[in-house]
C-alpha cells in the first residue's frame, strides 16, 4: 500500500522566481523536484509528478499531459491559463489551479490597474521627453505641454472586467468621461459603446483589458486602430496578442496616433522572444521617439503581490489534491 502520509510530489521550476515565504510554503506542502524550466524536463521526472507549477512560455499541452501519468494537478500564479490545455486535463480529471479561478481573491490585486493608470498620466503628460530634457540641463516646461487635461479627455476601456473595471473607476476619479465596449458585462455605471468601433471611435485614451484567446488574437488592428481619433493615445496592459503590431507602428510613424504605452509584447511567451525581441522595429521606433512607453511586464510586479498571488496558488493546488482524496 502507498503511504497516504507522504506529500504529493510537485515539480517546480526555479524560472518561476517564487519569494521565500511562497517557496518555504511550497516545501512544507509538497516533495518539491526543482528544475530550471520545462526545457530541462526528463521522462522519469514527469512520470512522478502529481503537482505541476507551470511557468508561461511553456506548454502543457497533450504530450505534457500524457508524460505524466500521476498527474493530479496543474498550477499557474496567472490570471490566464493560454498554456494549459484546460479541457485535455479536465478529460484526463487533472485540476487546474490558476488565479483566474479565484475572483474574489483577485479583487484584492490592484497593481495592474495602477500601472495602466500611471501608463495614461506618463504618456499624456509628455514625461518622459521633460524627463530627458531636465536630464540634459534645459529647465524649461513650454516644449512638453500636455494636449489636453485628463479632465477633458475622454477614457475608452476595452473589457470591463476586473481590471478594466478599476481603470475606469481611476479614470472616472480623475474626472474623465468613460465609456467602455463589453459584450459581457452591462454597468450601472458607465456607458457602454454600441462596439468596439464606435468606442475607438470616440475615445482620446483606448486601454486593453481583455483576456488572451484565440477569438481576441490581433482584436485591436488595422480597423479599430484607423478608426481611433487622430492624436489619440493606445494603452496595453492585458496581452501582447492582443494587438496587431504593424497596425500601431504606422499610425504612431504616421503621427495618427499620438502615442502608445505597453507592457506586453507580442510572441513574449513563445520560445525564442528574448532572442527576436532587440531586433522588432517596434522597439526600434521606441529607441527613438518620446511617444512610446515600454515596460516589461511588470503590471503585477509589485512585491506583494507576487507574495500572495504564489501563495494563493499554492495553497489552490494544496485544496485540489486534498479534494481529491477526499479531504
């Protein structure tokens, strides 16, 4: 007989950064095997596994699946699970303990939303060329006039979620006008476009709040970005995929775009990113034009958050496992 005592055998890979406290909880909880990343797997590994802590950029897909027999459940620190077969381990009663499963522990977690909003005030207010042009001994404020108060400037969110929720609620704090296009959500609140044309429509500010799937793949394109008002600002804070990359390097080189501000980036998960990335020429237009904010994704990357999000998934992938054997 197995020993019913023995902790579940996770397999964890350092590429994921957990914080102390979450890797001192991870080890009290499970028989940790640590490896650097999927790319240094091996069949005897996975074929113990039961727990599997995925990082994005790897897939657990079929084959993953398949190579591990006493898989019970699979846990991401991710409010998206784009590589996790879901519906493959749902068929194979495999448990996926992801953070877009817990709502109400997410509302707690603002940082996203704060970025975004700092995003809009960085980006609208010229600070980064009045930035560049203190750092260079010119003390003078006439060159960077913002176009418009955010008071004046109408906010456009694109997915009135969670997150998309809080931005328009910043946004409604700093007196903007909100309008937001959800086919999924109808709000008390704010005022929802007829579709998403009409909201780039209308807005001077477009922010991204919409989850990564295949259906939303390149949602914002050469249509809706040609359709947004002439000196009009795009900000992404949701997924790199989102958005067709082309499209908004050429409005931002034609000038019909104002400016852009991102902290995702297409193919930022695929293997081979770091690589491809120094030579995008969307980073090459950034290198050298004051209108593009470029951050690394680091919305959620506040060290609090990073703390209680790891161990929220941790103690999701403890609860499944105990579910499952009955207590």
């Amino acid at each position: 007989m197995s020993d019913r005592s023995a902790k579940p055998r996770g397999l964890y890979y350092s590429i994921l950064k957990y914080q102390p406290e979450s890797l001192d909880l991870l080890h009290r909880c499970f028989d940790v095997t640590v490896l650097e990343s999927p790319a240094h797997d091996t069949a005897a590994v996975l074929a113990r596994t039961e727990v599997l802590f995925a990082p994005l950029g790897f897939q657990v897909d079929r084959e993953k699946i398949d190579a591990c027999p006493q898989l019970k459940v699979v846990a991401s620190n991710t409010t998206g699970h784009p590589h996790i077969d879901v519906e493959y381990c749902r068929s194979r009663s495999v448990a996926v303990a992801c953070l877009k499963f817990a709502q109400d522990f997410l509302d707690r977690i603002t940082p996203t939303a704060e970025l975004t909003f700092g995003m809009i005030i960085v980006l609208t207010r010229n600070m980064l060329a009045a930035h560049k042009g203190a750092l260079a001994g010119t003390w003078d404020r006439r060159p960077f006039g913002a176009p418009a108060m955010l008071s004046r400037m109408r906010l456009g969110v694109v997915g009135l979620g969670r997150l998309g929720g809080r931005v328009a609620g910043y946004g409604a704090a700093f007196g903007m006008q909100v309008r937001y296009y959800d086919p999924f959500v109808v709000s008390p609140v704010y005022e929802r476009a007829t579709d998403l044309m009409a909201l780039a429509q209308w807005c001077d500010v477009l922010s991204i709040h919409v989850p990564h799937e295949k259906e939303t793949e390149g949602l914002i394109g050469y249509q809706v970005i040609g359709a947004m008002r002439p000196g009009s600002y795009l900000v992404n804070t949701a997924r790199g995929e989102l958005v067709e990359w082309q499209a908004l390097l050429e409005a931002l080189q034609s000038g019909h775009l104002a400016g852009a501000a991102c902290d995702v980036f297409e193919g930022e998960f695929e293997p081979g990113f770091t690589q491809k990335y120094p030579g995008h020429p969307f980073l090459a237009y950034a290198r050298s034009h004051d209108n593009v904010l470029l951050t690394p994704h680091i919305g959620g990357s506040t060290i609090d958050a990073w703390r209680e999000t790891e161990i929220k998934t941790i103690e999701m992938a403890r609860n499944a496992i105990a579910a499952r054997a009955g207590g």
